[in-house]
C-alpha cells in the first residue's frame, strides 16, 4: 500500500473518472493515466527492467516523466531523473554512481546522451521519440506489450534515488523510500490542506524534490488535478490559471517576483487562486503584500532532498507576524536544535543547526556510507547542516547554511539576515551576502547586488541603511554591482559560483 505504483493504482480505481494530469492540453483522467503507466511499465518490462534495477530518465517536465515513474515503480526498480542542465560529464557520473541499468532519454536530449560512455550494466537505452538512433529502443505507443503484474515492494527498499545539485564536490544520490514519499504525501496534506478538489499548477523542475514532492506526489495521492507546465512562464502560468480554474501553485520566490512584473498580472483573473506554496526561501514582505492585496494566501515551508521537502511548515495567518520563519514542524515529523559541537540546544532565539527526525528523512546516500554517517545521530536524527533559531513561540527560523555563515572578527554573520534587510533597500532589485578573506577580520561581508534598473547603488549609503537594523559587525565592507544572480533550478542562489569567481 505505500509503494508508489500501488497507491496511485488504488486512486485510480477509487476515482477512474476524475482529472489527475493536464500536459501541453492533452488530460488524462487516473484511469487514463494508469492505463499509460501500465503500459509503459510492460514495454520495460521487455527490456528485462526488473526489482531493484536502477531507471535513469533525463528529460523535461513532461507527462512521460510522470508515466517513466510510476512504471519503473510498478516494477520494483527505481527512478533515477537527471538534471537536464547537466553537462555530459556532470550526466554520465551520475548514471555510473547510481548503477543504472536502463536510460530513457527525450528526444531532444539523445545526443547529449548517446555520446557519454557508460558502465556495463547498462543493459538498454530507451528513446520517446519517433525515431530511433543507433542503439537506442523506441518506445512505440501504438503497440501492445505483454501485460504485468504489480511486483509487491518493501516499505523501506528504494523509490527514487535524487541527486544533490553537486556544488561543493560530486553529487550525492540521496535515496528516498517508498515509506519516505508516502509519509511526505500525508505530511503535505495535513500541513496545506491538499484535497482531492485541488487544481495544481507547477512547473517546477521534477528532477528535483521540489518539482516532484512538494506538489506533484501529493497531489495526485490526494485525488487532485494537476496542471504540469514543462517550464516556468509568467504569462502562460497567469493564461492557464484561469483557464483550468487553479486553485494553488508551487512557486519560489523568485518565480512570483516575475509573476507579478508580467504585463498580464494587473488584469489577470486570478479568483480561483486559494492559496500558494512558497518555498526554497523566505517569501518578502511586498510579495506577501502583492498577492494578499489579489486575495491570495501564501503558505511557505522549509525541507531539503533528505527530507522529501516538507520538514516545516508556516501556515498563511502567520505569515507576516512570523515575518521570515519557515513554521513549525509537520505532523508526522520532528524537529530540533543542536549547537555546533553537538550538545543539546533548549534556549529560544539562539542559533544551532537545525536536525530533523521521521518517516520523511532519508536512509542515506547512495553509496556513500562515510556521507551518511557524517549526516546521521544517534536516535534517528538527520543533520540538515542549516542554521537557525527558535522564538519564544516555537516558529523556526532559517540564518543560512553553515558552510555560508561568515565569521568576521569572531562574530557569527548569517547572510539570510543581511540579504532579508538589504532586499528592502528601495534601489535593490536582487542581492546575494557571501563571505571573503580579509587579513585584518578574518573575512569580510561582501554585498552582491543586482541594482534596479537605472538606479545606482555606493557601498557607504548600503551600509548607512543597514545600519538602522543590524548590528555594525554585520554590514557589509564590501559591495559588488552585477547584472544577475547565478541560480539553481529551485532558485536559490549558487553562492560557491560567487565565491569562486570575482565579480
């Protein structure tokens, strides 16, 4: 019952008639959706896909993804999604790391793919295209393969094996349970309210947790209807919302900051917007305001790969009064401090490294033991490597990561502060606080900003703002003007990229 093939399967006979998946105008019903994954699961099946085997699938947001899934599912192997915007090298690593016996690739991506030498358990490369390359397998749609049956799987055995973006070494596959995903399935229902009356949109990527976890899975185990867009666009996402009456959808901050620039936005028909999931950073202040002043609540979260997303949860009435929190913990897991030489941290507003225990913390890494025990302790505690403080109140607040925490002069500067203050700053249109070698302090906080158009920005008026707020150990000694961010495909900022470059 909590395998991933067999609950969707259950939906689908509970409920053959409704709208589960809308792609590109085509919508199927769950019905129609299981009979696709049904028959894609046979056609693997043919290509002696078995249990355990691993799946790997590089391509787009696409209904094909979520058929690949629940098919590799329904026969006990693991899906395995890569990051489109790999490179062949970043690709074939992770193809080898994680052992995959079949590649199903996108058209559009088999060149890429076809020049990547591979290890020999590769057993088949599977192309969803009309035609087929050298050594590639076509899926052909229009054929019938011998049926199968469901294979039973264990609780506890490997799902989805989702790889970290890679950007302080090599990626690391993180593996979630079929137990992983369902729990968060339920956690995301309690936490939001999903229900089978839901209309989603996202466009999200899916190889990423964010993509598949925070809307897609729970959703569809919820009886609701998703509307999956194959990339984030600002006036399609406004088109589609009142075309398919949306009733909720997954952005990060930075998608509803374009959003609201779109032309589209002032005279959108967005009534039947009932609330939005916000995630992968705290939502500001004017957002909240923009899209309170259209009727539309924001329900904002905080969770890594490790946690299947959702590890907590800041419900909408609290928004503006926890200004900045990510909540509290969801409902079927736990969530505490610890200090940073690993002894128990009880005392409000102090800040720790936050750690998280339940159904929803991944095993470990894929191979990667020494990874796994340097995340795990004792009890069942999983260290998320974030830093944060409790109010009095019990609401969570992310500072940063520890490996971006700038120590200058002996004090603890946690960028997420600075930014949150810098981002007020009226001639501010984005910024970004990273940490750089000084020889009189250590390091120096280093302001990188992306100015509003024609507005001009000097580091003494920057730090002379700041200073109204925060302590003077935290301004920033150093100011970089640049046209962009580098962001990952969540939205968050790749500060290792800033780091390493001068800019």
């Amino acid at each position: 019952m909590l395998g991933l093939a067999t609950w969707l399967r259950l939906r689908a006979e509970r409920d053959a008639a409704r709208l589960a998946l809308t792609f590109e105008n085509s919508t199927f019903t769950y019905a129609a959706l299981q009979s696709e994954i049904e028959g894609f699961a046979s056609f693997l099946a043919t290509q002696n896909v078995v249990r355990g085997d691993r799946v790997a699938y590089l391509g787009m947001n696409d209904s094909s993804f979520v058929v690949a899934l629940f098919a590799t599912a329904r026969l006990g192997a693991v899906f395995v999604p890569l990051n489109f915007r790999s490179a062949g090298p970043e690709l074939a690593f992770v193809i080898d790391d994680c052992g995959a016996s079949a590649l199903i690739g996108e058209e559009s991506f088999l060149g890429i793919l076809d020049g990547i030498e591979t290890n020999p358990d590769l057993k088949v490369r599977i192309s969803l295209g009309e035609f087929g390359w050298d050594g590639w397998t076509v899926y052909d749609t229009k054929r019938k393969y011998p049926e199968g049956s469901e294979v039973a799987v264990e609780p506890d055995s490997p799902g989805i094996i989702l790889y970290t973006s890679g950007t302080t070494g090599q990626p690391k596959g993180v593996v979630l349970t079929h137990r992983n995903l369902f729990t968060n399935n339920v956690n995301w229902m309690l936490s939001v309210n999903y229900h089978r009356d839901n209309t989603a949109l996202t466009s999200a990527p899916l190889f990423h947790s964010g993509g598949l976890c925070v809307m897609l899975l729970p959703l569809l185990m919820a009886g609701g209807h998703v509307v999956l867009h194959r990339q984030f666009d600002p006036d399609r996402t406004l088109h589609d919302v009142a075309r398919y009456q949306v009733t909720t959808l997954f952005l990060v901050p930075t998608m509803m900051l374009y959003l609201t620039q779109a032309p589209l936005f002032a005279d959108a028909d967005m009534s039947s917007i009932e609330f939005v999931v916000a995630g992968a950073a705290p939502v500001p202040e004017r957002l909240l305001q923009i899209f309170g002043e259209r009727g539309i609540a924001v329900s904002q979260c905080w969770g890594l790969t490790e946690t299947s997303t959702g590890a907590t949860f800041l419900s909408p009435e609290w928004a503006l009064d926890k200004l900045g929190s990510c909540g509290t913990p969801g409902m079927l897991n736990e969530v505490k401090l610890i200090r940073f030489d690993g002894a128990p941290l009880e005392e409000s507003n102090v800040a720790g490294e936050l750690c998280v225990r339940g159904g929803i913390v991944t095993p470990g890494y894929w191979n990667r033991a020494d990874a796994t025990a340097e995340a795990q302790l004792p009890g069942g505690w999983f260290r998320t490597g974030d830093v944060a403080y409790r109010d009095k109140d019990g609401f969570y607040f992310i500072c940063d990561r520890l490996k971006d925490m700038v120590i200058t002069g002996g004090e603890n500067v946690y960028p997420a502060e600075v930014e949150s203050v810098i981002f007020d700053h009226p001639d501010v249109a984005d910024v970004a606080v990273i940490g750089a070698p000084d020889e009189e302090w250590g390091e120096r906080v280093v302001a990188v900003v992306v100015p509003r158009q024609g507005a001009t920005i000097e580091l003494e008026a920057l730090r002379e703002f700041v200073a109204a707020r925060l302590a003077r150990y935290k301004l920033p000694r150093e100011l970089r003007l640049v046209p962009d961010l580098p962001r990952n495909t969540t939205g968050k900022v790749m500060k290792q990229s800033l780091r390493v470059r001068r800019l």
